[in-house]
C-alpha cells in the first residue's frame, strides 16, 4: 500500500492535477472527442466521461459509499463533458474540503486507503490522464513537470515494472531514452507509447 507523509496534504497538487485536466479538456475540439489517447480502451470522450466517474467514485467513497456503484465510463454524458467534469471536480472538492477527511481509511474495490493516501495516488493518475489529452489536444508543453516527476517517483514505488502484465491496468515498461522528458519517461514507465 502506498505510504503517504502524514504531515503533507494531498489536495493542492491534486488541484494542481485537476487544474491540467480542465486545462486540456478546454483545449479540445469537437471533432477531437472521437480520436484515440494513449489510454488503449478510451478515445478522448470516453477518457473524458472516465474522468468524470473518477471523481465521482471519490465522492461516494468520501461518503461511505461503493464505488463500484459509479458508471465507469459515466453513460450520462451527452455532448457536455466539459461541464460535467467541473460539477463532478466541484462536488468532489466539497466532499474532501475537511482537513478530518484525510486521516481515516476508506473502502475501495480492492482494499482499504487513507484518506490521504487514496488522493494522493489519484493526484498521479489525474497527472497521466492529462499527458493522454495532451496527446489529442497537442498542448503537452502546457503540462507541470513537477506534476509529471512526482507522478513518476509514486508509479515507480508503487507500480514497479516487475510486477507489470499484458492484462493488468498498467502494460509494461516502454523504452524509452535516458533524456526523454519528464511526461514522456512517465508516460513509458506505465505503458503509453510516449510521443512527447
């Protein structure tokens, strides 16, 4: 499990996170949502509605909830993912804006997390997301790196390349070069054919 700092609150670089998402999804276009992302199963609209059930599972576990109960991709997206994803961001915020919120242990579908470890591992998640916008949208020169090396360190702690299979959630390692930047070398430590 992953091991969070007891003394460092995950939400403002999750917002940082969030901020780079919405920042992408404004950049896209309307003939954009039907392209392919790096994220194999998902082209840009279902990336998208994904994204929203993200949040919204956080949500319901904030609350006590099954998560597995969230539509994933969410089905009730139509044509305004932008504004879908800001509301399910805002009451997402609103769930976890208590400092108390972070301390306990949540139930997830496959174990249970702190608080505070739980956003901190989806603030990385968030980070890899927008680097697959990115990919359609063209604007990965928008992207945080400090994002983008702190996703890096978490995957590589948590998700390291030994364990990796063709079937599980992330593929295996890509090659990549040594000076490749810091989205491109996240991107190949979790298995996108990194292009930036």
């Amino acid at each position: 499990m992953a091991v969070v700092d007891a003394t460092v609150d995950p939400r403002p670089q999750l917002a940082r996170a969030l901020d780079q998402v919405e920042h992408q999804i404004a950049e896209l276009r309307p003939h954009d949502f039907g392209r392919s992302t790096p994220c194999a199963e998902y082209d840009a609209r279902t990336l998208l509605a994904h994204l929203v059930a993200v949040l919204r599972k956080l949500e319901v576990v904030r609350h006590g909830g099954d998560m597995t109960q969230v539509n994933d991709p969410a089905t009730d997206l139509h044509g305004d993912e932008d504004a879908a994803f800001r509301h399910a961001r805002t009451a997402f915020e609103r769930a976890w804006e208590a400092d108390s919120a972070l301390g306990p242990d949540y139930t997830l579908a496959w174990g249970t997390m702190p608080g505070r470890a739980l956003l901190d591992a989806y603030t990385h998640e968030f980070t890899v997301h927008a680097w697959d916008l990115s990919q359609v949208t063209g604007r990965g020169d928008d992207l945080d790196p400090v994002l983008a090396h702190a996703a890096l360190d978490w995957f590589s702690r948590n998700v390291p390349a030994e364990d990796r299979s063709e079937d599980g959630p992330f593929a295996p390692v890509v090659a990549i070069a040594n000076d490749a930047g810091p989205y491109a070398r996240l991107a190949a430590f979790v298995g996108r054919q990194a292009a930036l």
